[in-house]
C-alpha cells in the first residue's frame, strides 16, 4: 500500500521558516518524481516545487529564492524548507509522487499558516 505523510506545517509569523517533511513507502521511491503542491482556500492546487528523480529542481516563481526542495532516496523522503513565509503562503501543502497518470500518489496535506 502506497502512503505519503506530510508532517512540519504549523503556525508562523511573516519572515519566519518552516521545513516541511514527507515519507513514502509502497514505491521504488528513487523512480519517482516528486512535488510539493499547495491549495489556499477559494483556489485552485498549484505547484510550489518539484524535483526529478535526478534531483533537478523546479519552482513557482513566488517562492523562488525562498523555498527549497530537496529528496533523500535513501530515507524515501522530501523536503521543503520554506524561508521568509509571507501570509500568501498560507495553504494546506500536499505531497506528491509521480511517474505516470497510472503511478500518481499523494499525502494528505499539512497545513501552514502565516500570521502575525
């Protein structure tokens, strides 16, 4: 059975950091591509960052420079260190882990929430 947890999201103040973690099992967790995605309330899931299975990553353009992703294949997990939140990131951020349409999984989101 294939599970994603997402665990560190909470409460910050503007300027402030959070890391954001998530474990998989069930897959050959190297083969996969993965992303943080992010859902604010009244809009639609949009990617914050993604990493290959080569460790190339890709990010939104508002979190460039702030945010950073990063892949332990060893510990099958991903990361997102988040720096200088503003209360626009606020959103539940989810977890994915993708290869195809047929081998796409995802967490059930962490919620963070910037304010002062």
């Amino acid at each position: 059975q294939v599970q994603l947890v997402e665990s560190g999201g909470g409460l910050v103040q503007p300027g402030g950091s959070l890391r954001l973690s998530c474990a998989a099992t069930g897959i050959r967790f190297s083969l996969y591509h993965l992303g943080w995605y992010r859902q604010a309330p009244g809009k639609q899931r949009e990617l914050v960052a993604s990493i290959t299975s080569v460790g190339t990553g890709l990010y939104a353009d508002s979190v460039k420079g702030r945010f950073t992703i990063s892949r332990d294949n060893a510990k099958q997990s991903v990361s997102l260190q988040m720096n200088s939140l503003k209360p626009e990131d606020t959103a539940v951020y989810y977890c994915n882990a993708q290869i195809s349409s047929l081998s796409d999984f995802w967490g059930q989101g962490t919620q963070v929430t910037v304010s002062s």
